[in-house]
C-alpha cells in the first residue's frame, strides 16, 4: 500500500511538473508572438498596436489575436499571415459564427466590469431581465425608449444606463450627460433631460468619455444600443412587447 502511494505521489508529482513545463512554453510561445506581431502592424500601420491577447483556435494552425481596441485577426503560428473576418464552423445543422459567440462573452465580461455605482438605474419591482442601454439625452429614439420605462419596468426588465454621447466630446449632448451624471439625483436628471427640459449644468469626476470609449470598443455606433446579459448587443429600439420576447427568449 505505501508504495502504491509513493508511486501515485510520485507520478502526480511528474504530472504536475510536465504540465507546468506546458504552461511555460505556451506562455513564451504567446509573449513571443505578440512582440513580434506587435512590432509587424505597428510598422505596417504607423501606429502602436497593442495585442491584448493571442490564442490557439479550434482550427488547427490559426491564431486568433485579439487588440486592445476589440479587433480580431487570425494569423498563422509564425505571425506571417494575416486574416481579417469572422471564423465559422460546418456542421450538419448549419454554420456556427465562433467568432461572435467569443465577441458576445467578451462583451458581458466588459459590461460587468462597469460598476453599477457609474450607472443610472431604474429598478422594477421584481427583477426578472436587466438590460443595459447606451444611451444619449438627444437620441430621439433614447427618449421613446425611455417613454416606455414604465412599461418596462412593470415587465419585470431592470434598466442600466451608460453614457455614450454620439460624437464623443464633439457632441451637444456631452456636457448634458455630465451633468446627469454629476447629479445628486441621476435617475431625475436623466428623465429631466430626455424629456428635453434643461437641467442645471454641473461637473466632476465622472465615466461618460470611459462609458463612450467602452461602447465604440464593443462596436457601438448609434443609440440606443441594448445590451442583454449575455452580451448580445440590440442596436436601436425595440417597443416593450419587442423587448420583452428579447430579453426573457420568448
């Protein structure tokens, strides 16, 4: 008996040290692919590029390498080639997009990395979905999709404001959605200006420029913009009977 544990102990030991020896190299094999891609584009473009990320794909030989601004690419393993577009998988029941199903668990990890503490947040009285809106005070189709709030909330959905001025700075609606967000009372000040009331300018510390830089990363480039919580991005509005179907896979 002690020596069928010794040998087990032993050959867990040998495992362990193997698979960390795998780790290792993987890990170097990673870091030299992304210095050498790193320095590649950012020669071809002109610009600094950074790699947040390489990883091996289902298909074998290609790379995916992901950028900090939510790009992807694929490469070879040398980093020679490169391929833009999204990566699909034959099977018998059709085609699966595995690029957008990595894009959406990618968005819902973003999306909860936003403290709810920096949003704007109307609670129903029984939460049964949460949806998170980038919104614009001016957005003609925010402020019907607001009009419905109500509604909304007694469908059971939890609405998640983050800011996205469209024009970013540039915009009439940035200074506003300051001062929404620097308001002792957000969810007032929020309602206040989507209704097209003015409201008392203010500043401070505040996420809108990150809200804003957050959303063209996902991809974002009108409003409204709903995102469920698995990360599945809906662009536009959508009315309460619409919405609801959406978020509950009715």
């Amino acid at each position: 008996m002690k020596h069928l544990l010794r040998t087990l102990v032993a050959s867990a030991v040998c495992l362990l040290v193997l698979t960390q020896a795998a780790f290792a190299q993987d890990q170097a094999w990673a870091q030299s692919l992304k210095a050498g891609l790193t320095q590649t584009l950012s020669q071809a473009t002109g610009a600094m590029v950074e790699i947040v990320n390489v990883t091996e794909t289902p298909f074998p030989g290609l790379i995916e390498v992901e950028l900090s601004t939510g790009e992807r690419l694929f490469t070879d393993t040398k980093g020679e080639y490169l391929v833009t577009g999204d990566l699909f998988k034959a099977q018998s029941n059709g085609l699966i997009n595995l690029s957008a199903i990595e894009r959406q668990k990618n968005i819902a990890q973003w999306i909860a990395e936003v403290p709810e503490s920096e949003m704007v947040i109307f609670e129903p009285e029984q939460t049964k979905g949460t949806i998170t809106v980038f919104t614009d005070v001016d957005c003609a189709y925010c402020r019907r999709l607001h009009g419905d709030l109500e509604t909304n909330l007694a469908n059971g959905i939890r609405v998640r404001y983050v800011a996205y001025p469209r024009g970013g700075e540039a915009s009439e609606a940035y200074p506003k959605m300051i001062s929404v967000w620097c308001s002792d009372d957000r969810n007032k000040s929020i309602s206040q200006a989507k209704h097209g009331q003015n409201i008392p300018s203010r500043d401070c510390d505040n996420p809108v420029l990150k809200h804003y830089a957050l959303g063209n990363k996902i991809g974002i480039s009108g409003t409204p913009a709903i995102v469920l919580e698995d990360g599945t991005v809906i662009p536009g509005y959508l009315e309460p009977t619409q919405l609801a179907a959406t978020v509950f896979g009715q």
